[in-house]
C-alpha cells in the first residue's frame, strides 16, 4: 500500500516458534481483502492493544524471500527515497511474487522422512484428514507443489504441520559448482594493453567494495572487458549482474554474453511474461545463473553468490525511475555494491558528469580506455554553420554534397534527429493555426505514413486535415522528423536502399533486428533515426554522421540539457569510422559559437565535462548540491499551487537555512494529458541536511489535506527538472 507505516499483525494460528524470519511473505487481512505483506519484524509486544490485533492468515514462504542483507538495502532506499517501504518492496518482487506466487520453483520437492514413514500408519483418520492425506500422498512419491495443490488450498499450512512433526522434508538438490564454472565455450579475441590494463585493475579491486568508472571511448572494447570479468568470476563461482538501459535496444551486448557462455542466463526486463519473469528471478536466487542481465529493476534481484555489478551506459537516463517509486538504479547499484562487499563497474563512452566528479575527487577510480582495438581510428567532428548555409528539409547544402561523396565512395550514411514522425507540428498559412493537442500545452506531430496527428506526451491521435478547421486554407507541415527527412533522402538519392530507425519503425517484434541486419549487410546504406541510434550498436561501414539540428539541447531550461546533448552527439558520432575506414561527423547547428558546443568540438567530451562541471558549480547545481521536487497535478489549474503554497509553508517551518526551496512553478508543459502539472525544487549543499528536511517535510505533506483528486509524489535526486 502507498503508505508510509507498518502494520501489527498476530502470528497465523499454529505458526510454530522459530518459524517466522524478516523478509517473509505472509498473507494476511486488510479491510475486506487478503493481502500478501513483507514480515518486517517479529516483536513481543504491539502498541495496538491485543484484542484490536488480527491474526495473519498464512505464512506463504518457508525462507525470506529477501535475506538479511537484501531487505536491508532496501529498508534504505524506502527511506533515502523518502518513499512507502510496501511499493519499495512490490517494486524489488515479480509481479507473480507480490500475488503469494511460490518462490521455489519446480526445484522444490517433498518427501516422507524416516519416521514418518514409521508413524504415518498411526495418524487418526477423523482428526486430521487433510494431514492423512498429504502423507498418504507422499508415501506413493516424492511431489513437487505443483503435485501438491490437488490436495486443496490449504495443503502449504498443512504441510508445515508435517514438517514440523518431522515426518516430511523437503529434497532440494544444491546446484553443484560445476553448473557454474562449466559455462564457459569461446575464448575471447587477445585483449589490447589498454583493455589487458583495465582488467588487471579490477582484478586487483574484485572481492571488496570499490567504484571503478569504466571510461571507454565508443568502440573501445568495453564489452569484452566485462565479459573477461564475468569469465574470472564463473572460474570463482560468482554471479556477475549485468544493468543495461534497454534490453530491446541491446540485442548485441546479450548476444555477446550469450555466444560467449553456456552457463544459465538470467534476462530480466519487462517484455517478459510474468511466469519468465518469475523463472529468471528463481535462476538467479539459486545461484543458477552464473550471469543476470536486466534492466533498471534487476537491480533488485536477489543472487546467492554475487561477484560484481556492472552499469552499462551509466549516464543513461533510463536508469532512474520516472513515477512510482523514482529511484534510480545507477545509484541503488553502488549502494548494493557497498553492501554486499562487491566491486561495482559503471561503464560508458560518455560518464554523466556527477561520476566524472566523484572521480575527480576520488571516490570512484576511473579506468580509461582510449584507443579502438585494431585500425579504427576516430573520426573527425565538422560544423556546418546553418546561419551560412540554408537547409532545405533540414539538410544543407554542405551536408548533402558530403553524403553524396560518401556513398560514392562506397560509406554508410547515418542520419541522426530527435524527432519522430514526419514534421513537429502541422500549421496554417492563412491564420497561422497551429494543431494543438486538447488535452495537453502541447502541437500534435504529423504522421504522414499513418495520415495521423499524434501527441507524443500524451498519446492522443486524430485524423490529418487537409485544410485548416479555422479559415479552411490549406495546411502544411512544419519542421523535420525522421518520416521527412527520409523521404527527402529518397527523392535525392533514387538508387540508394534506405532504413529508418525509430520507435515508429520497429512496432512489432523483430523489425529492429530486420533493420539492424539491413544495415549490417550493407543493403541499406542510408540510416536515418532517433536517440535509439545511440544505444551500442556497431556499424562497421558507417563513413558519415550527420546530425540534424544540434540546437535543442543549447537553450533549455533544464540544467542537464548540454550535457545529454554533448552526451548524444558523441554517441552517435561513435558509430562512424569502426572499423578501418576513417569517419566524418557534421553537426548542423546555428549556434557554431555557443561555449558547450565549441568545448566538445575542440577538447571532445572530456573538455566539455570539465567546462561544464565548472558551469554547475557556479550555478550550484548537482553534483555541486542535492536536490529533491515536489510534484503536484490535478484536473484543476489551482489545485497544484494550493498544495505546493501549503507545502512551502510546512517547509519553512522546520528548516534551517541549510535547505532552500524554489517556487511553486507550473511545470514546463503545464497541462499534460488532461492535468495541470506545478513543482517545487528543495535544494542544499548537505546531502544530510537534506535528508533530515525530506524526513520531516514528508510526514508535514502528509498531514495536509489536498483537493479530491491531486495527486503529489516526492522525486530525491531529479533527472529531469522540467
Ligand atoms: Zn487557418
Ligand atoms: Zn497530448
């Protein structure tokens, strides 16, 4: 339940002492309802008085199905989130666990003991059928759950009964070493010095806690540094969790992990069903899978033995949750790190500027590996000047003539912008309308192939017109999205087989691997597409990058801006020039002399953190202070300030000048989906006095009583202030 307390619950009738331990499941009466709840704690005494105490229902688990250590970790992140421990805990479970799915799986087994073999003969029939019936059950065979439930509903309270008689125990094989250590088949290629290096060093760091910032320019060898450190820790029995942004998008990293090992893999991410889900999470618990790879959840899972974490792409957003609980899994898994006493790697081509620093000042090594393995070398970084050159449909003149010379010379072509679609908006010559979405302060993007308008916030459509509903003159799409530039492309280039790739083009299961191997064959020698472009792919004869408008990220309101937009432009500059051909990257931007741009493009992305860290510490922004929004929104425009005012207030009253809050503000996009959005920004340089504000801020927020129907949440460490 979304609430910050616990709940005092009697033991279930005929528990047996000794049988409870924290971080069990237990199903027990709320309200009308059963619910599968966390033991958090035994206790001898309850400040409900006894005859106000229900009695749980049933025990459902017969061993934690968070350890010690694991339900610690989470304990702290309910409360360095400042968010209810029962979603904390929901969110670390598969669904099927959070319903009192078992957590054993078929690997679990019954059987009669010795004695109850000796005894069964003598239980009376009239007073305890249902026992009489599981034992005479087992006495034909051994029975997994499964086998079990034909003998009614209660048959897990009935065999606790016979287990703790002694008659029955249960038969779980251990999984042997060798399930482990065997999984290994292809040896890897011979390492670089620079790889050969990096991987000394955390050999060096393995069996403790430490942070090493795994700093690999992009196709540099970063996945065969893990896959090394995943192969030392199979040969030491240890399971190694692998977190990467999007698993749909990161076909090859898998694959790679795959092809290399035969041991059991665990993939967790959220285009499972619930029973894989819950089949992964069993493998890893066991000890099964040597290696787990998952998304930001699978930072939760639980590992019988584990060895290392590692963050792949670290400074990606995805990591951090955006509703519910908002954690984000970077941290968490420095925090599990530190812990569980593992080493954790957090590995990119482009760190986030909060782990440059914290390598900087220390706290994290950082490990580089500049050079690409074999002949690749790096490619070189252009401007084209857009306030010289005029871009028809989004490319000028300058940009074409350099595709042009790359595909007669034999290249790859890729197109990079971050709108989908085919225009940003669709407009009115006559009256200068502008199609509006209704429901949020938002224009509806064009989408040509459909002939729909789409909201890209909320998600509503409707058919194109063909003439403005204002003054009935024609209209046209304004600006460029992927569908666009496309068609732009084909009309030049008849001849040339195209790709595009974006969330519009790969709808359907197996349209990114159709055009991820389109590219890689080299039949489609044009690829146009969005930031999913960024997400590790290799494309070895790709000659030329372009990258439409470079503009959005210079200007905006929200402080992490340049440093995404530094991040994708040299991400998407990585895929060029892989292999032995030399790569060429243009930058189309009309803002050639902005300071961030002219640091990357001079000093790389090493010069541009350092300018812009400088810029953050002056403004005082993260990591140079902590922050933490209060967001509100409701069907009401007013609502949201009500609250957030009360909320000031209630604020004001418990701090001490070392926590500063900002606002209330209405939210970039005021009205998304129907609802009106405001915040209010609480920042400090003390991550302690922070936290000591949050604790008591959150039990004021919670004494105030807002409108029917807004709703608040709390978001520690923001990715996104907009
Ligand atoms: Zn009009
Ligand atoms: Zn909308």
């Amino acid at each position: 339940m979304p609430l910050r307390r616990l709940f005092d619950y009697l033991a279930p009738p005929g528990a047996v002492a000794g049988e409870l331990s924290r971080g069990m499941r237990i199903r027990v009466p709320f309200g009308r309802r059963r619910l599968v709840g966390i033991l958090i704690e035994v206790a001898e005494r309850s400040s409900i008085p006894p005859a106000k105490l229900k009695p749980a229902l049933e025990i459902i688990d017969r061993e934690p199905v968070f350890d010690e250590r694991l339900l610690e970790f989470l304990l702290w992140a309910a409360d360095y989130y400042h968010h209810p421990l029962g979603e904390v805990l929901a969110t670390a479970l598969p669904v099927a666990l959070r319903e009192g799915a078992a957590a054993r799986g078929i690997d679990e087994r019954w059987q009669l003991t010795r004695t109850g073999r000796d005894e069964a003969a003598g239980i009376p029939g009239g007073r305890a059928p249902r026992q009489r019936a599981l034992v005479e059950r087992l006495a034909q065979s051994a029975a997994s759950p499964t086998e079990l439930e034909s003998l009614g509903p209660r048959w897990r309270e009935t065999l606790r009964h016979v287990v703790a008689r002694g008659w029955v125990e249960s038969i779980e094989a251990p999984l042997s070493i060798a399930t482990l250590s065997a999984g290994i088949v292809t040896p890897g290629p011979n390492l670089t010095d620079a790889q050969a290096g990096v991987l000394r060093a955390l050999t060096a760091a393995s069996g403790k806690f430490a942070v090493s910032l795994l700093h690999g320019v992009t196709g540099s060898g970063k996945t065969e540094v893990y896959l090394r450190v995943a192969e030392e820790l199979l040969h030491a029995n240890q399971q190694t969790l692998v977190l990467v942004p999007e698993i749909a998008l990161t076909p090859q990293l898998v694959g790679r992990f795959s092809e290399r090992f035969t041991t059991s893999l665990a993939i967790i991410h959220s285009s499972l069903s619930e029973g894989e889900r819950l089949a992964a999470w069993r493998r890893a618990r066991s000890g099964e899978a040597g290696i787990v790879i998952g998304t930001r959840s699978a930072v939760f899972t639980p590992l019988a033995r584990p060895g290392v974490i590692i963050v792949d792409e670290e400074h990606d957003g995805s990591y951090k949750q955006q509703e519910g609980f908002r954690y984000s899994a970077r941290d968490l898994a420095i925090v599990r790190a530190q812990r569980f006493g593992v080493p954790v790697i957090l590995g990119s081509a482009t760190p986030s500027l909060e782990s440059l620093e914290n390598a900087r000042a220390g706290r994290y090594s950082r490990l580089l590996l500049p050079e690409r393995p074999g002949a690749a070398r790096h490619p070189r970084v252009a401007i084209v000047d857009l306030r010289h050159h005029v871009a028809h449909e989004g490319l000028a003149t300058p940009t074409v003539d350099s595709i042009t010379r790359h595909l007669q010379a034999g290249g790859q072509v890729l197109v990079y912008l971050n709108r989908r679609g085919y225009a940003p908006t669709l407009f009115c010559p006559g009256c200068a309308w502008l199609a509006p979405c209704q429901a949020c302060d938002a224009r509806l993007t064009v989408h040509l192939r459909s002939q729909r308008l789409r909201c890209h916030h909320c998600g509503a459509q409707e058919a194109m017109p063909l003439a403005c509903p204002q003054c009935g003159h024609e209209v046209k799409p304004v600006g460029q999205g992927t569908e666009r530039v496309e068609d732009l492309l084909r009309d030049r280039y008849p001849e040339v087989q195209m790709a595009r790739l974006d969330r519009d083009s790969v709808r359907r299961k197996g349209d990114l691997q159709s055009i991820l191997s389109r590219v890689a064959s080299g039949e489609a020698r044009i690829l146009v597409g969005t930031q999913m472009l960024t997400k590790g792919h290799h494309f070895p004869d790709v000659t030329l990058v372009v990258i439409v408008n470079a503009d959005q990220g210079l200007f905006s309101a929200d402080f992490r801006a340049s440093e995404r937009l530094a991040q994708t432009i040299v991400q998407v500059a990585g895929r060029a020039g892989r292999a032995s051909r030399p790569g060429e990257v243009l930058v189309q931007t009309e803002f050639p002399e902005h300071p961030l741009l002219k640091s990357l493009l001079t000093s790389g992305y090493d010069g541009f953190a350092a300018a812009a860290l400088e810029e953050r510490a002056q403004a005082e922004w993260p990591p140079f202070s902590r922050l933490a929004l209060l967001r509100a929104d409701a069907r009401d425009a007013q609502a949201p300030f009500e609250f957030l005012d009360a909320a000031r207030e209630a604020g004001n009253l418990s701090q001490h000048g070392a926590v500063q809050l900002f606002g209330p503000v209405a939210a970039s996009m005021a009205r998304r989906a129907g609802r009106h959005h405001a915040q209010l920004l609480a920042q400090s340089r003390s991550r302690a006095a922070l936290h000591r504000f949050l604790a008591r801020w959150v039990t004021a927020l919670e004494a105030i009583k807002p409108r029917q129907g807004l709703h608040w949440s709390l978001d520690v460490d923001p990715q996104d202030l907009m």
